[in-house]
C-alpha cells in the first residue's frame, strides 16, 4: 500500500487530484488525476518504501497555478521536460529541459507558481533520510559525509544527459509489480551514482582553465541547438580553438564522457521530447535528430530507452 509522503500529497490535494482506480497499478506506480476549471493533468508515484519516491507529473492549467507544500528532510532531483514559470517560483525561471537538485530541510513551507498554458512535465526522484543515512552505507559503505560532500559539489542546476536517459527509461519501463520494484531501484541507484559521479568530474575541473571550460559549455549549448545535423569532433574542436586532441581530452574531461556519446545522449533526449510532445511521425522525427534512416534511429533509441519510440510514444497515456 502506498504510504504517500506530506509533500506530494499536499500537492495533490491542492491541485484536486484524485486516485483513478481503472489505473490501480502502472508498473508499481499510482496515478492521481484532475480536471476541473483550473485545467487537467495526472500525477503518477511510486515509493520504494521509506527510501525513496519517483514521480511523474503531466499538468495544464488554464490560469497561473500556485501552491505551497511543507517540506520533509530530502534530497530531490528533478527534471524538467516542459515548463514555464517565473522568478515566483522556489528555485527562479525554471526552463524546459533543466535539471536541478535540492536539499529540503524539514517543515519548511515552499512556495510555487506554474504559468498557464505551457505544459508542465516533470519527472523526479525523492530521496528519505532512510536512503541517504542507511542505505547507502550498508549497500555500498558511503556514509553521509561523503554523501554531504556529493551534494556540495554539484550546482544547483545541472546538465546530465545520461541523468535524463535513467529518466526516461524509468517512464518506458513495462514490467510487473516484481521487476519493477527491482529496476526502480536500481535506477535510482544509477541516478545517484551519476550525481557522484558528476561530483567528482566538478572537484577536478580546476586542471581546466576557465577558458577552456567556457568554451566546451559554448559547445555542448551549441550542440543542443543542433541535434538535426551532423557535428564532426574536428569542426568543434575549430569553433573551440583547441586542436583535436585537446578537445576531445578537455571535452572528456569536463562533461565526463565522450564527445560522439554526449551527442548521441542530446539527440536521444530530444527524441524523447518530441514523442510525447508532438504528433509527428517517427520518422520526422529521426529526421529531426539527425537520423536518415528510422531503422537505425529506432535501433540507438532502444539502446538508450530500452524500449522502441513506438511503445515509448504510448507512455504519454499516463
């Protein structure tokens, strides 16, 4: 049975949301549905005991939405696959595709607004006191200091791509209530194994000068906007004003991967986007990310969503 945790509730309750019974069970998940002169939309949760929460929320609202939950003791990762919002909102402008991580103190009132019109599609993970203080320890011998010391060294606002990849194979997962259980968990554990690891690659950043940082953040941002076309490692390098070798080393070193598997994860994020958001074609949208043939966008999107962009197309039901 689930045993909802006092924020996610406080904002269901606020919203109108209500259990929909037809949909009891989605891979261990319940959905919560509202309709009403405020708009419509379904949130979707799982807990994984005390430990942890992942949810999905898929929300419109015809008028700005603003609501105010009382935190509890966590650490909560987000990601923003649509949005819009103001400086009202707890943590600034928030924008679509932002991802952030935050430490919430317990009993603390947060303040939120979400503006009308603009979908508002979020997937999170919340972790409990329980996960942070025990789990960890037991299962891999990481005790909270270094824990702390992980969440110190990650900005507020980050850019993981693999981040989003755990995201959304989390959302395409199809299972029983037994496997899902054990791949929820396990994703979340990859979540934050990349979370430490992003930790890492932010503490020995300081061999990169702030130049060449600056340059392959102009890159990536560059590279974001460009899904559709192919970019060699040698043009970016020139736009970077490195030579290859550099580039590829300093591009390695800053985001922690490759530059061709760090493509390839934009591209695949934006794939994703446009399969729930859109009612383009499969194959507009290899298209769209650079893919001429839909037989090989449908092979690379497997491998980084486990499931085809067709079954991934249906999750947009929930």
């Amino acid at each position: 049975m689930l045993i909802m945790n006092r924020s996610h509730q406080s904002f269901l309750q606020q919203n109108g949301s209500t259990l929909l019974e037809k949909e009891a069970e989605i891979c261990g998940f319940k959905t919560y549905q509202f309709r009403s002169s405020n708009g419509y939309g379904k949130t979707s949760i799982f807990e994984l005991g005390s430990r942890a929460t992942i949810s999905f929320s898929d929300h419109l609202y015809y008028n700005d939405f603003e609501y105010a939950v009382l935190s509890e003791d966590s650490v909560v990762i987000h990601q923003y696959d649509s949005i819009l919002t103001d400086n009202r909102f707890r943590i600034g402008q928030v924008h679509t595709g932002m991802q952030y991580i935050e430490r919430t103190a317990e009993n603390e009132v947060q303040r939120y607004i979400i503006k009308k019109g603009t979908p508002a599609k979020t997937i999170g993970i919340q972790l409990m006191p329980e996960y942070y203080d025990y789990y960890l320890k037991k299962e891999f011998n990481i005790g909270y200091s270094a824990f702390e010391e992980m969440l110190h060294c990650n900005t507020r606002e980050m850019c993981i791509p693999s981040l989003s990849a755990v995201f959304h194979q989390i959302l395409g997962f199809r299972g029983d209530d037994i496997s899902s259980t054990i791949f929820y968990r396990a994703k979340i554990d990859e979540a934050v194994s990349l979370l430490f690891q992003n930790a890492k690659r932010a503490k020995s950043g300081a061999a990169i000068s702030k130049t060449d940082y600056r340059s392959i953040i102009n890159i990536v941002e560059y590279m974001a906007q460009n899904v559709d076309i192919a970019l060699s490692l040698g043009e970016m390098a020139e736009c970077a004003y490195m030579s290859p070798a550099k580039f590829k080393y300093t591009f390695q070193s800053v985001m922690g991967h490759s530059f061709s598997e760090h493509f390839f994860l934009l591209r695949m994020a934006k794939a994703c986007d446009l399969l729930l958001n859109s009612n383009e074609y499969i194959t507009a949208i290899a298209q769209s990310v650079g893919y001429k043939n839909v037989g090989s966008f449908s092979t690379q999107f497997k491998r980084y969503a486990g499931i085809l962009p067709s079954e991934y197309r249906a999750t947009k039901v929930r």
